[in-house]
C-alpha cells in the first residue's frame, strides 16, 4: 500500500504556531509515528506553502505510473479559497486515488470565513476536528478499505 500525506500551507509550523488549536506535536513526529505505526505501508510526505506546488504534487501523484492508493490532504488556508485546488483533487478522484481531507482544528467552528470547504464535496473522505490523530484516522480509513 501506498499513502502519500500532502500538506499546505503553515502545516510546517505544526507544533509551533497557535499551540491551543494545532497542538504541540510536529509534522515530523506525526510522520515518524505514523511511519512506525505501518512499516508495511510506503508513505510520501510533501508540504508546500505555494499552491501551484500543492496542484503540481496532486497532479502528479494522480497520474503516477505507480499507482497510489490514496493521498491524505490537509490543504490549510487553501481549503477555503482554492478553486484550481479543488480541480486537482477532483481529477486525483478521476484517476481512481481517493483523496481525504483531514483538518487538525474544527473548521466547523472557527471564524466564519473558515467554515466553508471547496474540498468537503469533492473528496472520498473528511476528518475534521480529531486533532494530529486525524492523520492517523485517515491512514486506517485507507488500511480498512484496501481489498
């Protein structure tokens, strides 16, 4: 099985910027767990503060001659902006690699401009609100549905 982990914007400061939303626990150490978790899985981490990077990873991966069985995205700030974003995860899910959103804070209730998803529609999954473990939930969503 092959997972690739795609993250956007400020998702490097994990651990460092607003501690009381995002927690303590770096993106480094939530791959490292994740990594020791599933040794049998192949794990790709990508993490851009640029959206056409976030696009071209997307695009790539979808149509990657080695197949992908699922890409976790965290697109940050670009959830709620990101039309050409949007496209891309929505021609991943066209390519047959099911793409699910994962959120480490409730966008559900937080400012009002950050409730609105442009993914929410278009993805396999969302998990929203569960914090750094999201990540993880969203490994085993894709562990769980393997044939």
């Amino acid at each position: 099985m092959k997972i690739a982990i795609v993250n956007g914007p400020n998702l490097n400061l994990t651990g460092k910027r607003l501690r009381e939303v995002y927690g303590t626990t770096s993106m480094e150490q939530v791959m490292t767990n994740i990594q020791r978790e599933w040794g049998d899985v192949r794990f790709r981490y990508f993490q851009s503060n640029h959206e056409g990077d976030l696009i071209d990873e997307i695009q790539t991966l979808a149509l990657s001659e080695d197949k992908w069985d699922g890409i976790v995205l965290n697109a940050g700030g670009y959830t709620h902006t990101s039309v050409a974003l949007r496209d891309a995860v929505s021609f991943a899910i066209e390519q047959q690699v099911p793409v699910i959103e994962v959120h480490i804070s409730d966008i559900t209730q937080r400012e009002a401009f950050r409730r609105v998803s442009l993914l929410s529609d278009v993805v396999t999954h969302s998990i929203i609100g569960h914090g750094i473990d999201g990540y993880r939930e969203a490994v085993a969503y894709f562990l769980q549905r393997e044939p």
